[in-house]
C-alpha cells in the first residue's frame, strides 16, 4: 500500500500475470513457453512495445482500490472513457454515500499546499502561495466542511434519506472516495502516460506515482517497455 496525503492511498489488491505472462501469449502459435525469464524473452517484450504489438500485454491485469479525492477520482474515470486506448474489460466499482455510512472525511491541504493559478492557462496551477493566503484558504475550507456537516448530521438525524442527506455534504471534490479498479496493463501503461506527466494536476499525479510503482513490482520488464515506446 502506497499512502497518500493525509489520508489517501493506493492498494494494489491483486494481479494476474507476470512478465513471463506477456511473453508466453506472444510465442502461443509457436508452442514455445517458457517457466523462466531469459535474457532473450526480455528482447521480445521490447520488441513487442516498441512495436505496437500489445495484446499480450492485456494478457496481465492489475486490480487496484484507491481512497482518494473525488476531484481525482473524477479525473481518473474522464481519462479512462476518454482515452484513446478503450480497453473493454476496465472494471470501476466506487463507493456511494446513497449506501453507504463510513466515516466521511476530507482532503485538507496544508497551509504551504495552495498554489497560484497559471498566468499563460486556463487550467493547472502555478507556484505555490505564500502561508497567509494558504493560512485563509484553509481557514475557508475548514469552516466550510464544518457548516456543512452540521446540516448533513442534522438531515440524518431528522429521518431524510442517505441519498439526499449527502446534497449537504460540503466539498465535494474534496469528499474522500474509495473504488477498485482492474485493467490490463497496457491500461496501466496508458494511464501512466498522461497522468504522470507534468501537466496532469499535482494530485493525481501523485497517485499515479504510487501505482506505477506498485504495477513496477510485479512487471518490471513490460511496464519499463511500455512506457519507454507508448
């Protein structure tokens, strides 16, 4: 488990395949599986990225659960349905406040966290502030979660429905969201492409940080090839 902020992370809950996965589906029509991983088969994952030839890539899948900012998660999901790479068996099952009744909780930046907007953009960010505005900022943030819960638990507490109750629950982008999502890796590969680079926003940057080093430990050889030929 990857952690995150104050209370984010990625969990890498389970994976089917291995390097030596891609290379056995890539030689099938040959009969020519291997139980080890030779120099020589790491030639052949290069060749098969560098190459364009990436379904044995999706022989391998990756089941994550993320706890992240709804602002991410919605990032995340818009890249997924929008990406060029439309990969059928992408699975994203998210928790929902209609149902359920964990503990609520909030991304906060700290005080030094806030940044500037852009000057030349229309999206991104900037340097970051300076401690009196962050200081504000966090001080508006907070007495916003508060006003704002104090209207949810009085909804609860009055008999409204969950699914209605959580209209009042206050900053939205910043509600905690927890999801599982499984892809193949040439998914991760993709995924990895646009939210790591350096005009993807800060946070979600971060979290893609911890997946590709989570997906890196169980294929190290296809990961690396995918990334340097995508």
């Amino acid at each position: 488990m990857k952690k995150i902020f104050n209370n984010g992370y990625v969990r890498l809950v389970d994976t089917m395949g291995s390097d030596l996965s891609v290379v056995n589906s890539a030689r099938v029509s040959f009969n020519r599986a291997t139980e080890t991983l030779r120099p020589e088969d790491e030639k052949l994952i290069a060749y098969l990225a560098k190459n364009d030839h990436t379904s044995p890539f999706r022989h391998a899948t990756l089941q994550f659960e993320v706890y992240a900012p709804l602002m991410v998660a919605r990032q995340w999901w818009k890249y997924i349905i929008g990406s060029s790479h439309q990969d059928p068996f992408t699975a994203w099952n998210e928790s929902s406040r209609r149902y359920v009744t964990e503990e609520i909780e909030f991304y906060i930046p700290k005080v030094t966290d806030w940044r500037s907007k852009p000057e030349n953009s229309k999206q991104g960010s900037g340097p970051n502030l300076d401690e009196k505005i962050g200081g504000e900022a966090l001080d508006r943030l907070l007495d916003q979660i508060k006003s704002g819960m104090e209207n949810y638990n009085w909804a609860i507490d009055s008999g409204i429905a969950t699914e209605q109750a959580r209209l009042f629950i206050p900053s939205a982008y910043g509600l905690m969201v927890r999801w599982y999502w499984t892809v193949s890796l040439q998914g991760v590969a993709h995924f990895l492409q646009q939210r790591t680079d350096d005009h993807a926003q800060f946070e979600i940057r971060e979290y893609a940080q911890a997946v590709k080093e989570l997906a890196k430990e169980k294929f190290p050889v296809s990961l690396d090839a995918l990334l340097n030929h995508l």
